[in-house]
C-alpha cells in the first residue's frame, strides 16, 4: 500500500463520511434507479479513485448508512454512480432525494476485481438481477479498453423482460461484435422476450469456451453461485480463474464491526471479490 | 525487572495522588455484582479479583458511543457535515484488572489496530489507557486462562502487574507507562528485587495449581479442517439449547462487534456505534430480505468457529478466548465454551 493512502486511512475519515451532490437520478426499473454522485470537495472530488467492483458506504444524513457497490467504471472519473435498489431504511430515504440534495459517502472500500489479470485473457461476466451493477463497472472498464482483452462474454439473468436493468445502455451496444451477449429472463407473462426464458445457467448450453485462457467473474443474488459454478466446472475452467463478488451486511466497511465475515474473511475488506479457489473451504461463502 | 513495594495503607492515598493525571477505573460492588466503571472521588477499586459481571472492555469500547455528529439547522455553516464527536481522551487507568482481561484488550486490539485502518476511537482509548492489572491468587472453579495462552499471572498486555502480599502489595513494572503511572502515585519504593521475584514466583505457583490446565486443550484446533469442523454433526447438539439472548458476546471480553446507527432529534443527527451480537438473526439481515446465518445452529457455529478456529488460523496467535469463564458463568441454559472447545480441538471427522 502506498504509504500516502496508508496516511489517509490512519485518520478519522475511517468513520466520517464527506459530502456528495447527487448530480442526477436516472430511472431503472421500477424500484431501481440509478444515482450520479459528486464529491462537493472539489479537491476529494479530483482525488477519488476506485477499482471495478468496490463499494462505497453511503448516508442519508440523519437516516443512516448503506454500503452501495459503484456501477461507474474507473476509466470515466468525476461522477460516482450507484444503481439502487429500494429496500430497506437508508435506500427509501435515498429515494426520496432530488438533484442538487446532499448525501455523504465514505470510501471506496474492498478489493475489487483484478482488471490486470484479466488483460489478454477471455473475459466471461455472469449476472443475475441488481448483480449487474458491480458487474457493469467491470464490463465498462473492459470496454473502455476493449484491446486489452480477448473475447467478451456477458451472461445476464433477469426475472422477466421488465426487469433489465441498464436496458437502453445493453441495447446500445447490441450492435458492437466485440461483445457476445447472453440474456435469460426467469419467466416471461407477457409474451415479449424472444431470447432464452429459463435460469441463468441454461444459457451454458450455449456457448463454447476454452477453459485455459476464460477468466469469469460472477455476481447475483445468493442463490445463483453455487449453480453457476457447477456449470463452470462442467466447462472445466479452472477454480483460480472465478471471481465472485459477494455481499454481506457490510456496517463499518473497513474490517472493524464484524458484520460481514465470511469464514476468516471480511467481506468487506478482503472481498467483496474473492477469488473462489481462496474460499473452497469456508461453506458458507456462497 | 523493578518491582515496587506498596504498602497497603497507603494504598488509597496513591490512588488518590494518581487522580491529578489519571481518569480512574476499576471494578466495585453494584448490588451483588461487580461492575467496572470510571470512579469519582473517594470510590476505590475493590482488590478482591472478583469476575465482573462485563469485562472491561467497555472502557476502550463503550457498550454504546456517539461517533459523529452533525447539525441539520441550514443556518449553521457546517450544516450536514458529519464530524467525529469531542471525546476525552486524557489519560486513564484501570486498576485492578485480571491478566486474561488485559490480554483480550490485546486480542481485540489485532481487529482495531491494522495497517489498513486505524479505528480511531478504540486506538485513542487504548494510548490513552494505562493498564493496572491484579493477579489472581485464587483462581475460580470457572478459570481456564492456562488453557487459552494466559493465566492468574500473566503479564501480557498489562503495564503493571499487582501482586498481593497480605499486607503489601508488589508492584512488577512491565513498561514505560506503568512507571509513570506509578510515579505519578507517589509509589516509588523499589522492592528487593530477587526476594519479591521469589515470593511473587511462589504465589504464582499456588494460584496456577488451583487451575487445571489439561481441562481444556486447544493444541489441534489450527491442524483441523475448516470444512470437517465446519460441517460436523456436533453443532446441531450445541446449539440445540441456544436461545440467542447474546449474553455469551456482552459479557465476553473479546467480542468486538458492533452495530452502526444513526438517530435524529430535530435538528441533531448523531451517529452512535453500540455492542452487537451475531448470536441474534438481525446481525447478517440484509435490506433484501436474505440472511447469510438465518439459522440458530449456523450462528452458534460462527461464534465458536470464530473464537476457536477462524481467529486462529487467520491471526496465529492462539484462541480468540482468554479463559475468563464468564459465558460459562452467565449462559442461561449452560452452553459451556470449554466443553465446545475440547469437542472442537478432538474431532474426528465421520467416516462416510
């Protein structure tokens, strides 16, 4: 660590949240939107930096904190975007902001994804649901620097045609051929999905992949890894080369409050990525 | 190693001295219990070793502390802007407590005081706190501290050890804090070094006999298997009983979790941190509903996994148990860490 960043953490700013302007609000699906952040220090604003799949600790002031993943890419700096969900106390609050409302966030904080490892190497994105939002912040980066890369792949799963997430965003880049992409949606009662309609890992059946050079990074609700990983082992690709963003009840977000532990792990500090061939013995990772 | 010779009348006049520059805490008798607390003026600490009913970790830790404020009234110019709220940190000494309970302060201290992040509130507390420890001379039928990398007179994490002698006692100066701590007490009177060390090594001997330290043996916990443990059908047993009250982490000495909330009084937002307990199915609650240990039996699998095997493996520095017995004392339907431990330390796994 750098013994510059090593100072910044010595301080009380561990605890203390600095102010952000929320700059917009993009609608997603309903119950979800997405949030444009901006440090109100211009000098903190130029500073921050974060890595695909970090989060971020995020209070309505007076109400409380949350920790949020960045959906933002590191490669486009300034804004700072979160893709929420509406559920519990802090993230109703947060949906009651307009533009120009002050929040306050702490971080960013976690390990994120090894965007280095992966360049050179075929990169394979499995999501289901809100999971894409760490996961665009990854596919962005990728993009940015597509050269850096081999084949793209991104496997997303949603519950039904409505609730795609970064919809008009993925539609937009439906014509690139760098890119393969795999939709599945859980059940579709309207009758307007053309695409695969099933759980996420029936879209396996479809793809090839060399498991020597496929890097795979996985992000979902709790039930998705542990079938998405069985089908990944059928495509022999090797445990060392999944990484599973996780998430846990993350309080304090930098390895104090215990919330989030994982077997020896924090969740927080040494996730929320983890490489799963460091957690095949702790059965309650995923 | 200078021990000092303090004569037990003039006891609570150092004591007094020390009050110019020292905050002091030590255990007194609440009602039945002993509680260590901050004592005011003519309040003494009681040299009895009794068990407190908390340990005292609440003095670098409060069971409940106001980390950051700020103020909601658009008139103030640093409206909305969270701060750390003003705390004192001057200086203080705990008087009186047991060497396994300075030994967890230092347990805990592996969690607060990392490379990463400095937790600025515990490691404030703690530089500013000079601990004044009492060896046990007669261990409790609950004392297990020779099992778990401590004991009646173990001198880690404190900076003076007080024995007691009839009607002295000596003091062993362990560092630098100490002997200023004893200094400003005005006891400076440098006991014979080899005849103390004599007298102190026999006492010692007696209290260690009163333990038996083959009761509880930890010495395969780190060579076990994560998933064997993990996965073995003794848990279903264990924690049959739990009923998750989460006396077991308040009293413990080194539990350290703690749960970050905020409360708003018109125009006041205040963001406190208080003691939390993974014995309760909240603590790993997610707004999504979804709940990583909802179970009773994966909770209490965590907290002694966590204690005995995860704490181990991750730190290499023993138990993240000191011996104190306190859960075995204060658990409402008896679950008995020891017995776990030895469960745990002399598993085999099934045989499929």
């Amino acid at each position: 660590m750098e013994p510059e960043v090593q100072q910044k953490n010595k301080t009380d700013l561990v605890f203390q949240p600095q102010l952000a302007r929320i700059e917009r609000i993009l609608p997603q699906i309903s119950g979800h939107r997405l949030f444009q952040l901006k440090l109100i220090n211009e000098e903190a604003a130029e500073q921050f930096s974060h890595l695909c799949g970090q989060f971020i600790e995020l209070t309505v002031i007076g109400v409380g904190e949350a920790p949020i993943s960045i959906s933002s890419p590191p490669s486009r700096p300034g804004t700072i975007e979160i893709c929420v969900r509406k559920a519990g106390v802090v993230t109703s609050a947060l949906f009651k902001l307009h533009p120009g409302d002050q929040v306050a966030i702490r971080g960013p904080f976690g390990n994120g994804f090894p965007l280095d490892e992966l360049k050179g190497k075929d990169v394979m994105l499995i999501a289901g649901g809100l999971g894409l939002a760490p996961l665009r912040s990854l596919l962005l980066s990728i993009l940015d620097d597509r050269a850096s890369f081999k084949d793209l792949v991104l496997m997303y799963g949603s519950r039904n045609p409505n609730d795609i997430l970064f919809k008009y965003e993925l539609l937009g880049m439906m014509n690139r051929t760098d890119i393969k992409y795999f939709f599945s949606v859980d059940s579709d009662d309207e009758g307007i999905w053309k695409q695969y309609v099933g759980v996420v890992t029936g879209l396996f059946e479809r793809i090839e992949v060399n498991p020597e050079t496929t890097f795979c990074a996985l992000c979902g609700p709790p039930i998705m890894y542990r079938f998405v990983i069985q089908e990944l082992k059928k495509k022999k690709i090797p445990m060392d080369q999944i990484f599973v963003s996780l998430e846990r009840m993350m309080k304090c977000g930098v390895g104090k409050c215990g919330h989030c532990t994982i077997g020896k792990y924090y969740c927080c500090t040494d996730g929320p990525v983890f490489r799963y061939s460091d957690i095949l013995d702790i059965k309650e990772a995923v | 190693m200078k021990v000092i010779k303090i004569d037990k009348q003039n006891w609570t006049g150092g004591i007094d001295k020390s009050r110019e520059n020292y905050q002091i805490f030590g255990p007194v008798k609440d009602k039945e219990h002993f509680v260590f607390k901050k004592l005011n003026l003519k309040e003494y600490p009681d040299m009895e070793n009794a068990l407190s009913v908390l340990s005292p970790k609440s003095i670098l830790f409060p069971q409940s502390e106001k980390i950051l404020a700020a103020s909601l009234d658009e008139s103030q110019d640093d409206h909305h802007i969270m701060k750390r709220v003003a705390t004192d940190y001057s200086p203080r000494a705990v008087i009186g407590i047991m060497p396994c309970d300075a030994k967890a302060v230092q347990l805990v201290k592996l969690n607060f005081d990392t490379d990463d992040y400095r937790d600025p509130y515990w490691c404030d507390a703690y530089e500013a706190t000079t601990f004044v420890g009492l060896a046990v001379n007669k261990p409790s039928i609950y004392d297990f501290t020779l099992s778990m990398g401590s004991g009646p007179f173990a001198e880690e994490g404190l900076d003076v050890l007080l024995v007691d002698c009839k009607d002295h006692f000596l003091a062993k100066v362990l560092s630098e804090k100490g002997d200023a701590f004893l200094k400003a007490s005005g006891f400076t009177s440098e006991a014979d070094a080899d005849k103390s060390a004599k007298l102190i090594n026999e006492i010692k001997n007696q209290a260690e006999k009163a333990i038996d330290a083959e009761k509880v043996k930890t010495e395969k916990l780190k060579e076990k298997s994560l998933l064997e443990l993990h996965g073995a059908s003794f848990w279903e047993d264990l924690s049959f009983s739990c009923i998750n009250c989460g006396t077991c982490t308040f009293v413990c000495p080194t539990c350290w979790c703690f749960d970050i909330q905020d409360e708003t009084k018109g125009k006041k937002a205040v963001r406190f941190r208080n003691w939390d307990s993974c014995m309760s199915p909240l603590f790993t609650l997610h707004a999504s509903s979804h709940n990583p240990r909802a179970e009773k039996v994966q909770r209490v699998r965590q907290r002694f996994m966590h204690k005995l095997k995860y704490f181990v493996d991750k730190y290499d520095q023993g138990t993240m148990c000191v011996g104190c017995g306190r859960c075995v004392v204060h658990c409402p339907v008896n679950i008995d860490i020891r017995e776990i431990c030895n469960t745990m330390n002399s598993y085999e796994a099934e045989q499929a």
